[in-house]
C-alpha cells in the first residue's frame, strides 16, 4: 500500500489523502407563493443542501498506532470512520487500507428477542469464528462483559450499558488488523471501562491499529498515543496526544 514508513520502521496501514465527504440533504421549509382565492396561504417546498462533512483531511496511521478521534458534535467524526471503513463513499479523495477495518460502534445491532448466548454464537459467526472457536470463547465473553446472571435472558430485558458491555466483549473476542471504536468505552462502570481500555491497548501492542473515538479525555489520554482533532469537517492538529488534548481542552 501507498505511503511511507515512519521513523521507526513501521509499515502504514491507513492513508486518507484529501479526503471530501459531500452529501445533500432534504430540507422543507416554507416559500412565498402566489396568492390563491383562498387569500394568501405560503405554500411549502421542498429543496436540497449540500453538506460538505469532511473537507480535505489527510493522514497516515502505522501499525501499533493508537489513534484517539476528538471534537464536538457533528465535528465529522463518525462520518470519517465510516470512510475508513468503506461505508461511507468519498466524494473527493481517497482512503486506503492495508487490512479489513472494523467499526465497533454502541449502536452496533444485535438480535434483541435471542439471549445473550444466542447472540454470542450469531456474532462470532459474523467475525468469521468457527462453532467451535465460539464455544471455546463463550465463558471468556461473558465474563468480560459481566453477564454471567444474565447470558441466558433475552436481550431485550438488558440495560444499553449491558448491551453495549456485550456488543464490545464479542467484537473484542478477537484480534483486528484495523479496530475503530466509537464511543463504546463511554458506558459501563469504572471496572468496565478500564478493562475496555486494557483490551484495546493489547490489540495494539499486537501490532493492531486501533481509532478511538471519544468525548472522554480521560480515555483518549489513558489509551492513545497519538490525537487527531477534527472540527467542521477540517482536520486541526494531530500529534502527541497530550499536546493535542491540551489544546482542545483549552479552545
């Protein structure tokens, strides 16, 4: 794949170059119209704007690299995972991939009528796990996400928290090339979030590339070593992480 080396001899694993995101939305409002013999009612339209979500953001992330995503609401963050991960197309630009990304987002769906244990089995099966992979695993999920009284109840009764607990448990199951997590570390207790944080700094270190993507700086500082800062589709700074949180903090 395109793109250089870094200093320490690390092969690159995500390029995004100028990287334009555009999509049009459908907004109704109302126009002024002509006046009927009814008197002068407005007459509503319809019409189309164009959002430009991301605006020309390059980057190279290497493998090993932990990579936390920052910014307010409706920055772009989201949209350039999706890019990354191929769901979302460029309008300008490019993203490449050394590997199969994986999105690991808390609104991820899972099968809420199934117990927890069905839904274990449906969701490695959908990482590519055998059955038998799965069942050896099995104990090992439940027990990161804390589930062990509740596996068996269907889904439905969970809480979001003990949703999002398994829902990260699962896809965490196994290694990734290229993992993104978004916003999954914002739920659960202390214990969970630092057990959270411990597994992705493990799929670091096995020379996975991982992108978190936060509004908790606590997290970002506990697991990345690197910050890219977006705001308004416009990439801001990237760099050390306490350098760039420093400074968004201080906005």
């Amino acid at each position: 794949m395109a793109g250089p080396t870094d200093p320490h001899g690390r092969r690159p694993v995500v390029v995004v170059d100028d990287l334009h995101v555009e999509y049009r939305v459908l907004t109704t409002g109302k126009r002024a119209g002509a006046r009927d013999v009814r008197g002068g009612l407005l007459h509503r339209g319809r019409t189309t704007r164009t959002v430009h979500a991301l605006r020309g953001i390059s980057f190279t992330a290497y493998e090993g690299d932990s990579v936390g995503v920052i910014g307010a609401n409706g920055s772009g963050k989201s949209t350039l995972m999706r890019a990354i991960v191929g769901l979302t197309p460029a309008t300008r630009g490019s993203v490449q991939a050394a590997g199969r990304p994986s999105l690991l987002g808390v609104g991820a769906a899972l099968v809420k009528e199934l117990s927890g244990s069905r839904n274990i089995v449906l969701g490695g099966l959908a990482l590519g796990f055998s059955r038998e992979e799965i069942e050896a695993r099995h104990d090992d999920i439940v027990a990161f996400a804390g589930l062990e009284e509740f596996i068996d109840l269907p889904m439905r009764t969970y809480s979001s928290g003990m949703t999002a607990r398994l829902k990260f448990a699962i896809a965490t199951a196994r290694d990734h090339d290229i993992l993104i997590v978004d916003e999954a570390l914002a739920v659960g207790d202390k214990g969970f979030r630092a057990k959270s944080e411990g597994r992705i700094r493990e799929i670091r270190d096995d020379a996975g590339t991982v992108f978190l993507v936060s509004h908790s700086m606590k997290s970002i500082r506990d697991t990345c070593s690197r910050t890219i800062w977006i705001e308004r589709g416009s990439l801001v700074m990237d760099g050390p992480t306490d350098e760039v949180v420093t400074a968004y903090e201080a906005r």
